[in-house]
C-alpha cells in the first residue's frame, strides 16, 4: 500500500484525528529529532507518524480487544522496529 492510496472511512478518519497526540507521543519519547545530524526535523517526522496513523486506523479491529490508542502505539514501535533492521 503506498502512502497516497490510503483511504479513510469517517469513522477511521475520525479516530485519526482523535488521536494525533499518540504521534506527538511517539516522537517525544521515542525519536531523536536532531536535523542538522540526520536530516529529519519535527515536521518530517510528524507527517511520517501521520501516515502510519492512518495505516493504523484501516488495519484496527475495534473487537480486537485494545484501545484505538493502544493498538497505534503498538503498530508504530513495530513499525519502528521494521525499520531499525531493515
């Protein structure tokens, strides 16, 4: 899936919106945001973290037992880990 053909329901897209604060979250407390060293200011990150939002809301299964919030932290650490070893 690439990052322009991610479509949202209302509901998804609410629940996006509900909870950019998890994105702000992962970026404090996860992320160095240093751009001089690797590039990456705040903005860059903040925009990334909202695609996987996204992602994350489409792939969510309310039945699944976890929060909305929940289930996002735990999809971008995946995400984050991916990323590391790759």
């Amino acid at each position: 899936m690439k990052n322009r053909d991610i479509a949202l329901t209302d509901a998804q897209r609410s629940m996006v919106e509900a909870n950019m604060d998890v994105v702000r979250w992962a970026i404090r407390t996860s992320i160095q945001v240093n751009e001089q060293r690797y590039g990456f200011g705040y903005d860059d990150l903040f925009q990334e973290g909202c695609i996987w939002l996204c992602k994350a809301a489409v792939t969510y299964d309310p039945d699944g037992g976890a929060s909305f919030p929940t289930y996002a932290q735990k999809a971008e650490r995946h995400r984050r880990s991916k990323a590391r070893c790759a």
